[in-house]
C-alpha cells in the first residue's frame, strides 16, 4: 500500500480583513489625495457590523447653530474618542465621548483600518446615519483645530450605497456646513469628484483635502435604505 501525500491546505478566505485589496488613489493636486479601497470588508461581515451599529449605537439627531440658526442635523450621529482628548465641537454642538469599551466591534474595525493604512493610528470616531435619501451631509471640511493642517480620515460604510461628493473650497469662504444642492453646476465639473460609497468599502481623504476641498453626501430622493457611516479622525 502506497502512502500518498496530499497537501491539505485551509480553504483560503477570499478576503481577509485588512488584506491587499485592490486601492484606488486619485491625485487631488497641490498635496491633496483620496485612496478608495471598494472592497475592504467582505459584505457578510459589513452586514453583520452593519446590524450591531444600526441597534446598538445610541444615535441623537442634535441641534445645531449653523449662520446663526438652529436647525436639526439631517442625520444620526454618535461620537466615540480615547481617554483624554480635548472635546469636539462643531457647529455649536459639543457631542458626549463614549469609549471604545462600550462597542467592541468597533474596535475590530479600527483595527481593520489601521492595517490597511500603515502608520495611521486613529483614536476618535464620528458616526453617521443616514436613514434614507432625505438624510444627507451638506457642503464642508473637517479642518477643525484639533485635527492638525493635515488630517487624515478614514471613512467606512455600510448598507445603502450614497454618492460623496468632493469639490474645491470656493476662494476665501469660511467653511461652515451648507446644503448640498442635487446637482453640480456645470462649471463645477472641473474641479469635483464623485465615488458610489458602497457597503464594505473603505475611503481616505489625506493631506491638504480638507484645506483645500469640501465634501458632501446629498439627498437621493429614491433611496429609502439605511446608510452607516464611521469616519475615523486623529485628535492631536
Ligand atoms: O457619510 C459620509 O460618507 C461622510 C461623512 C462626513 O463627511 C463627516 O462625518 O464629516
Ligand atoms: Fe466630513
């Protein structure tokens, strides 16, 4: 009787988290870069991910003061961030810091994020909910002091696919969040860019894109499926 050898291998998981997945990097100019990443959790855990954050996560739609009105932010919101770090605010709004302690999963994803993007280390969290197409981020920059000149932020999404858009910063306006028109002017074309945020996907803003660009994700009147957003910051 003859022993034959077989190689026995594990069956390969097609896509292990934080893996070389394929990564698109469009060149803003003038030091401003995004890197796309579409597929980089695979779609069964970004629904599992998905399901937890959608029950778990104690959202509030808060007030803001935005031209000197106060109007409620056309989505759900939470904020997670290390021990120690001086508070956030925005728009008025001084969001409460929960700990990393309290959703573990979200620690699974950061440390997702942090392997596929070598050098980063990210310790505060922003969540978005949009709930349908009516739920929407208007025009603006994350240029907030506490971030630095040159932020990077991690943003990664589940469930509903939503456009986000990016165009230059008109000259010599202060950012503060405005709506988000449906559509482009044409003479805007030039300098925008757009990327379908599809579940599971993972996209970078680096750089001067906050000093030198604003960002959007508009209302979509035909979509009624929910969309979570997590954009990972670095708090100097
Ligand atoms: O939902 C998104 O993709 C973007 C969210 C965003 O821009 C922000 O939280 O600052
Ligand atoms: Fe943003």
């Amino acid at each position: 009787m003859s022993l034959k050898l077989k190689a026995v291998t594990e069956p390969a998981d097609p896509n292990p988290i934080g893996s070389a997945v394929k990564r698109e990097t469009v060149d803003l100019g003038n030091g401003s870069d995004i890197v796309y990443i579409r597929r980089f959790l695979p779609s069964n855990q970004a629904w599992t991910w998905f399901h937890y954050l959608d029950k778990e996560i104690p959202w509030t739609r808060p007030t803001l003061r935005v031209f000197g009105r106060s109007c409620v932010q056309p989505r759900d919101t939470c904020y997670v961030a290390s021990p120690g770090l001086p508070d956030l605010i925005y728009s008025g709004y001084q969001p409460p810091a929960y700990s990393w302690d309290d959703f573990p999963p979200l620690k699974e994803i950061l440390d997702a994020v942090h392997k596929a993007l070598p050098g980063s280390s990210f310790n505060s969290l922003l969540l978005n909910r949009y709930k349908g197409g009516n739920d929407y981020v208007g025009w603006h920059s994350d240029d907030e002091k506490l971030y630095g000149l040159t932020p990077e932020i991690a943003s990664v999404s589940f469930g509903c696919e939503r456009e986000f858009f990016l165009k230059k910063r008109p000259k010599g306006r202060k950012h503060v969040e405005e709506p988000a028109s449906k559509r482009l002017k044409m003479s805007d074309h030039a300098a925008q860019h757009s990327f379908t945020l599809k579940h599971g996907s993972l996209l970078v803003m680096r750089g001067n894109t906050q000093r030198d660009w604003i960002h959007s994700v508009p209302k979509r009147a035909k979509v009624e499926a929910a969309r979570i957003n997590l954009t990972f910051r670095h708090v100097l």
